[in-house]
C-alpha cells in the first residue's frame, strides 16, 4: 500500500493581491499547497508552523523590506526574490542573503515555473547540507568562536559561515578549521605579548580572517 506524499508547501510574501492570487493559481494548478501574506511580519508569522519547503518574497514590502524578511526566514526557508527592481544593487543584495533566484514582474508563467521547480530542488539540497553541517563538531565549535569573536547570534554565525564557503568556494568544514585554527592564535599567551613581528603579523592575519564572517563585511 503505496502512501501519498504531502505536497511541497510555497509561502507568497506581495503587498498586491493581484500578483498574490495570480501565483497561487499557478502554484495551486502545479499541486502545490499555497500560502500567501500581505506583509512581512504575516509572512513570518506563516512561515512558522509549518515550515514552507519555499518562500517567494518581493523585496519591496509595507513594513519590513523582502531582503531583511529572507534574513529572517534563512536557513531554514529557502527563498525566491521577486520584484520590479533590475538594478545590480538589489540583484547583488539577493545574492548576498542566498536567495535562490531573482524574478522579475511582470512574470511569465512557464519562466516562473520553471525556477520554483529548480528553486525547491536546491533548496532541498541546501537543507540537508546544514542539517549535516549543524551534526557536526568542528562546525559547532567554529560557529561558538564567531558568535564570541563577532558578538553575534547563532543563527547568523552559521548563515555567514556558509555564505563564506558558497562566496570562495571552500567546503565548510574546512572553513571551521580554519576558523578554529585562528581562534587558537588569538587565545595563546603569547597573543597578548606580541614582541616579535612574525608573531604581531600572525595575530593580525588571525583577526583579519575572522572579521571576514562579520554581517556587512
């Protein structure tokens, strides 16, 4: 007795309910189960329980922009930029938060489809590469380092540490090495002395790699 497969969940983050009923429709004909929301604290809020497999957010919304919404949906919601900007700044500023592609209105249906069928396929694959990064212990411990070296939380230790390896093309984990490796630099005794100028210039390259993972850098 072969058991169903629930279909894959899309959240639609548009201030316009034209474009929010035109891609349900086209999502719903797909068979996919649909959600949208007209704002993006609703948006947060849908995303919450359960957890969508997408979300496709415009990047201009009524009370917090789509780009710091992604930032709050990521990692654990991949997503899809939609709007009517095309200028590099925005398309970099997507780039930059992992969104998974960058949709232009007005859309086409066909276009459309095809990037949210490819969007859900990599953002399974993205999934499944953090649950295995966040299993691991070099990772978890770099991540403790940023979070104290940076100041910042968890969940933006771990997105700046995959932006890194995505950015230059290092697997992660060797990425958590390296981290680890400057960590024991600046925290040896011999650190806080510096006397000689080999010493001074390996603390320095050790800070100047860590701030590499800092958000904005």
């Amino acid at each position: 007795m072969s058991v169903e497969k629930a279909p894959l969940r899309i959240l639609v983050v548009d201030d316009c309910d034209l474009t929010c009923q035109l891609l349900t429709a086209l999502l719903t004909a797909e068979g996919y189960h649909v959600t949208s929301a007209r704002d993006g604290m609703s948006g947060l809020a849908a995303a919450r329980n359960p957890s969508p497999d997408l979300a496709i957010v415009d990047l201009h919304l009524p009370d917090v922009s789509g780009i710091e919404l992604a930032g709050l949906l990521q990692p654990e919601v991949p997503f899809l930029a939609l709007t009517i900007d095309r200028s590099p700044e925005a398309i970099q500023a997507c780039i930059e938060k992992g969104a998974l592609g960058y949709l232009v209105k007005p859309l086409d249906a066909e276009s459309f489809l095809r990037q949210v069928r490819v969007a859900l396929e990599r953002g399974r694959e993205q999934r499944n590469l953090h649950r295995a990064l966040r299993n691991n212990h070099c990772v978890n411990k770099a991540l403790g380092v940023l979070m104290g070296f940076l100041q910042i939380s968890e969940r933006h230790a771990f997105q700046a540490l995959v932006a890194r390896a995505s950015a230059t093309n290092v697997k992660a984990v060797a990425l958590a090495e390296d981290i680890l490796s400057a960590s024991e630099i600046l925290s040896h005794p011999a650190a806080k002395k510096c006397t000689s100028t080999p010493a001074r210039e390996k603390v320095r390259e050790a800070r100047a790699f860590l701030n590499q993972f800092r958000p904005g850098h």
